[in-house]
C-alpha cells in the first residue's frame, strides 16, 4: 500500500466516502472536490484488489445500509447499476 494511499485512509472516519475506480473514470476531476484533491494512482492493480487491499487497513462501516457500493458493468440490455459491495464479498 503506497503511502499516500494510507495517509488518505488514517484521515478518513466515518461517513466519509472513497472512490476506487478505474482509468476511465474522471478521478481528477472529482478529486478537485473532495477534501484531500488527490488522486492515488495503482498501477498494476485492479479495481477488485486495490478494495481489497483497502478493506485490510479501513473496514466497512457495517452501522449502515450498504458500507460500500460499486458499479455493475452494464449487460445486454443495460442491467448495470450500482450494488452492495458488503454483500458481494462477504467484508462485514
């Protein structure tokens, strides 16, 4: 884990939210309006891993509906949307 990635996470408490998104997501742009403005590239790592690696140092919050959320890759006919990441992977 790099460190400004844990940097960012020992700043964060509850109720405060991450993105972890891939390259084509506009993370520079969004980052301009978050607290910290930076974006904290993982080059080499996936989407799945880099929360993965995430959840070893920050847990979810479990006092909420969903403590994490992630976008389903849109299916034919469109079925994407946003689910649960909690109940995907069993991280509560």
């Amino acid at each position: 884990m790099s460190a400004d990635l844990r940097d960012i996470l020992m700043r964060m408490g509850h109720g405060d939210g991450l993105a972890a998104a891939d390259r084509t997501f506009p993370s520079h742009r969004t980052a301009a309006q978050t607290t910290t403005g930076r974006v904290v590239d993982r080059p080499g790592l996936c989407t799945h891993d880099g929360i993965a690696l995430i959840c070893t140092a920050l847990p979810l919050d479990a006092f909420v509906p969903a403590g994490a959320l992630f976008l389903q890759v849109d299916g034919p006919g469109g079925q994407g949307g946003v689910r649960d990441w909690s109940t995907r992977t069993g991280a509560r």
